[in-house]
C-alpha cells in the first residue's frame, strides 16, 4: 500500500489533467490505489438504475476519484501549491508545514 501525502478535509488543487487549477476539499482518500475523491472537481455522469433510494433512476452527475499524483496541497496563507515538510513540536507532536510560508496545516 503506498503512502500518501494528501489527508481528509485538505484543500488541494489539481495540477494536471482536464481539471487543473480547479482547488477543492478532499472527500475521500484511497490509499490502495492512490486515489483521492475531491469535492467538484472530475465530474463524471453516471447511469443510475432506479432502486429503492432513487425511484426514477436516470443520470446522476458525481466526482470520480483521481491520482494522487495530480493534486498538490493548497496553502490558504499564501495563496499557491506547496510541498509539505514535518516539523516536530516541543512537545513532541509531528506537524505538516508549507514549505514556501512555514504555515501548519
């Protein structure tokens, strides 16, 4: 299982693809196969089947989880991309910090 570098609830934005530039929050992230599901960003139209929550059924618009490798964590004190650094605190806990501005996330 590889590591990823982006978390829940983060605010990244999209470097590469049909999306890029778009910034958003993680919904969902899947280590396995180093997809995170981001809020608005790939939205994809699924054919739903009419089922017992959905009646109708019809075309469902919804995010499809894309590469890790696409997105770069967004720093909302100086506004930009930026890679992640750790920085251990005084009292002994581990920090991730922008590397650009010294912000902790």
């Amino acid at each position: 299982m590889a590591k990823v570098h982006i978390r829940k609830n983060d605010s990244v934005v999209v470097i590469s693809g049909k999306d890029k530039g778009k910034i958003g929050e993680v919904l969902a992230v899947y280590p396995k196969n180093s997809t995170v599901l981001i809020k608005d960003v790939s939205i994809v139209v699924k054919h739903q089947k009419p089922n017992k929550q959905n009646m109708q059924g019809g075309l469902i618009n919804r995010e499809a989880p894309i590469n890790t490798s696409k997105v770069m964590l967004y720093c909302t004190k100086c506004k930009t991309a930026t890679r992640v650094s750790k920085k251990v605190l005084d009292d002994g806990t581990k920090v991730r910090v922008c590397k650009k501005c010294g912000e902790t996330f």
